[in-house]
C-alpha cells in the first residue's frame, strides 16, 4: 500500500496563513476600527483647513490633497501600525516559531500574516478614491500607472518596516509608543497634511529624502500630475521608493526576531 505525501504550493500557504490571521484581525475590534475610521475622520477633518491654503503650482487642491493625505493615513496606520501589533501578537504568542517549525519559509509567514491587513487597506484605498471621485467632484487619476505604483510599492514597505519596528517592541502594549516615531515621521513629514512646498525650504529637502515621502509623491503625480509627474521626478521618486524598500527589507531580514523577548 503506497502513501501519497502532498505538499503545499508557496502561495497556498501564504493564503492559508492570511485567512487564519484574517479572523484574528476581525475578533481584533480596536485594529479593525482603527484601521476602518481613523482615515475616513483625517480626510473628514482635513478638508476644511486645507480650503485655505494656497497650493501654488503643485497641482494639487483640497480635495486631491484631502484624498491623498487620506491614503497616506490608511497605509500607516492600516499596515504599518497594525503589522507592528500583529508580528508583535505572533511573535509572544509562540505562533511564530510554531509556524517555523513546518513547511512555510519565514517570507511566507510574514507575508502571509500581512496578506488581510494590506488588503483590507488596499481596498479602503479604493473606497477613498470612488469617494472623491463621486463625492468631491475630483478628475479621474492623471497616471493612473504611477497611482498604482505608489500603492503597491507602499505596503511592501511600510510591512518590512514594521517588521523592523518589532525589535523595538517587547510587547503589543508597548507597540503604541514604538510606532509613534516613524508615524509622526509620515504624517508630518511626507506631505500627508501639507504640501512640503509649505515647509521651510531646508526642512522640506530633508523631508523629501524621508521613507514615505516618495511613495507619497507617486500617489499624488498619479491622482493629479504636475511636477511630480515629469520623467525625472518620476525616476526620483521611484528610485528613492525602492532604496527605502530594499533597506527596510534587509533590516528586517537581518534584525527580525521571532522567539518571545525576555
């Protein structure tokens, strides 16, 4: 009698992985409000201030800077604040070094715990956009290419950064204080609530070279063209992006730890 050994594809795992952390994310009610209303509250919140301020030549208004600062809020703190919890959940929950233990391989387990949580914020993205669109009378996506380019490339960071963000983090309670570096980073700094054109000019050449800052930039070329828009931005932008990614990756390849800290 022959036995019949059957092993999973890389991407059945990573599935089966994102639906097990899919109903953990669901029975977590703070994340998922979180992750749900804190976005739709920024844009609701923005739009009003941002009606006085003069954009200049950049091409944006208050209603394209309101959705793309409202796509930058739901990448931090959708993914990136979010991972940081999670990985951090796993990791003290032994989870982690179970899962190790069998045929996944570590990219599949931390891409797999990610899986829901950029979906989920991929599709609030989506939810952003039709409602500016339907509600704010925006013009549809100048580049629409570089608009998905920012938004794929976003998450890929913003997870290896988390990933990072957890040897800081000892445990989920502490995952509040650890994060609010480099989201204040993002928000203030990555044009999320004011053009950097409104920044100081020394600050604002700081600010460009920041982690999000060029993943933003392509979101914003792609939803209202300009400057940003132009060949060599676009280089820039992209090439910033994925130097950023490469190093966050690295980092957290190097430094990720997944037994419990004591």
């Amino acid at each position: 009698m022959s036995t019949t050994t059957i092993r999973s594809t890389g991407t059945g795992r990573i599935r089966a992985l994102g639906r097990a952390e899919l109903t953990l994310l669901w029975r977590n009610r703070v994340a998922m409000a979180t992750a749900l209303l804190l976005p739709l509250a920024m844009v609701l919140g923005l739009r009003p201030a941002l009606s006085k301020v003069d954009f200049k030549g950049s091409g944006l208004n208050p209603d394209s800077m309101s959705i793309s600062g409202g796509i930058g809020f739901v990448l931090a703190f959708a993914v990136y604040y979010n991972l940081v919890t999670a990985y951090v959940a796993r990791r003290e929950e032994l989870v982690l070094k179970r899962l190790r233990t069998g045929e996944a391989t570590d990219l599949e387990i931390l891409a797999g715990t990610a899986l829901p949580t950029v979906a989920l914020a991929l599709a609030q993205c989506a939810v952003l956009l039709a409602a500016g669109a339907l509600l704010l009378t925006m013009d549809p996506p100048h580049r629409p290419d570089l608009l998905l380019a920012g938004l794929l490339l976003a998450p890929v960071l913003l997870a290896a950064l988390a990933a990072g963000s957890t040897v800081f983090t000892r445990t989920v309670e502490l995952a509040q204080f650890t994060t609010a570096p480099l989201l204040l980073v993002i928000v203030l700094g990555s044009g999320l609530i004011l053009p950097l054109d409104e920044l100081p000019r020394q600050l604002a050449e700081v600010c460009r070279y920041l982690p999000m800052t060029p993943v933003m930039d392509l979101i914003r070329a792609g939803l209202v063209g300009g400057p940003g828009a132009r060949a060599g931005q676009v280089l820039e932008s992209l090439g910033l992006a994925l130097a950023w990614t490469v190093v966050a990756v690295l980092a957290a390849q190097r430094w990720f730890r997944w037994e419990p800290r004591r």
